[in-house]
C-alpha cells in the first residue's frame, strides 16, 4: 500500500487526528523501532522504521494516546 493510502486509512479511521498529529505519532514510533522495540508486523528487514511506523498505526496494532475516538 502506498503512503498516501496509509495516510489516508489512518486520518479517516481517526477524524480527531489531523496530519499534523499522525506525523508526530509515525516519529515516536519510529524512534520506539530505532531503539529496539519490536515491530508488530512481520515484513521484510530492508523496510524504513517510518513506513513501518505508518504501517502499525494504519493496521491499529499501534495504540496512539490522545486521539482515541471515545465514541466507538
């Protein structure tokens, strides 16, 4: 999937979040998966750690704090 259409699957599935916000998300995941954290999805090694931040959010595996819909 392309990153537009990642983009795109998490500011819909998220209405309170706004592109702003989701690039502040993919950076402290990707800092999380620069230190050692483990990735939720198996995918190849040469993957980037934003794109595999921006996967993780877009599949929900990765909870954001603070733009959780209460409403669901």
């Amino acid at each position: 999937m392309k990153i537009q259409e990642l983009t795109a699957k998490i500011l819909d599935n998220n209405p309170s979040m706004d592109r702003y916000q989701l690039a502040i998300a993919v950076s402290k995941r990707t800092d999380e998966l620069l230190n050692g954290a483990i990735s939720k999805l198996s995918v190849a090694k040469n993957i980037k750690a934003a794109d595999l931040a921006l996967m993780e959010i877009a599949e929900g595996l990765v909870r954001i704090k603070g733009f959780v819909d209460i409403e669901k």
